[in-house]
C-alpha cells in the first residue's frame, strides 16, 4: 500500500497528550493546507458542512495489542481503543467546515 500525502494539517497542539480525543469535542480551529496541486479536487467542498479527515499520526511509535485507556484500569485490545499507537498510524476525524480559501481550509 503507498500512500500520497495531499496536505498538512496545521493545530497548536504540540504533543498526543494536548490533542482531544474527539476532534468534535474541541473548539480549536485547526488549519487544513492542502498540496497546490491537489486544490482542484476541492472544487465546490464548500457545499458540505464537515469533513472526513484521514490522517497519519506522525507522532505515533510502537504499539502494544493491548492498552489501558484514559479513564480505566483494565487492559483492552488495541483496536477497541483510540490509542494512536497503531501498526498504521492513521487518524479519522469528522470536522466542521468553516471556509475555504483557495487550498486553504478552516
């Protein structure tokens, strides 16, 4: 599987531990750059109210098959959780869309 970055998610958030766990549980606006020569697919997004966001998570290293979560003390399977911690570090978000602005999306 080969995968082709189309742009940069830009946030304040500088370490895992500051990220929210559900991106629709923050107020942040984060800054979506997408790649000048992918700006063309984002013709009429402007259309829709969120967006899906796939996204690797750079920060991730290693993983364990089984985690503790945040608020338990019992181990769980990696998959049941949202650990970033993954043999493919991607992340899924559903985020409003505020504006765009030529590749610019808030």
């Amino acid at each position: 599987m080969t995968l082709t970055p189309i742009g940069v998610i830009h946030s304040p958030y500088k370490s895992l531990r500051d990220c929210p766990r559900q991106a629709s549980k923050s107020e942040v606006v984060a800054v979506i750059e997408v790649f000048e020569q992918y700006a063309g697919g984002l013709k009429d997004i402007e259309g829709f109210s969120h967006l899906i966001l796939l996204y690797w998570l750079h920060k991730s290293h290693g993983y364990s098959l089984l985690v503790r979560t945040p608020w338990d003390t019992e181990l769980h399977g990696l998959f049941t959780t949202r650990s970033p911690n993954r043999p493919n570090p991607i992340g899924i978000s559903v985020v409003k869309l505020i504006e765009r602005r030529g590749n610019i999306l808030r």
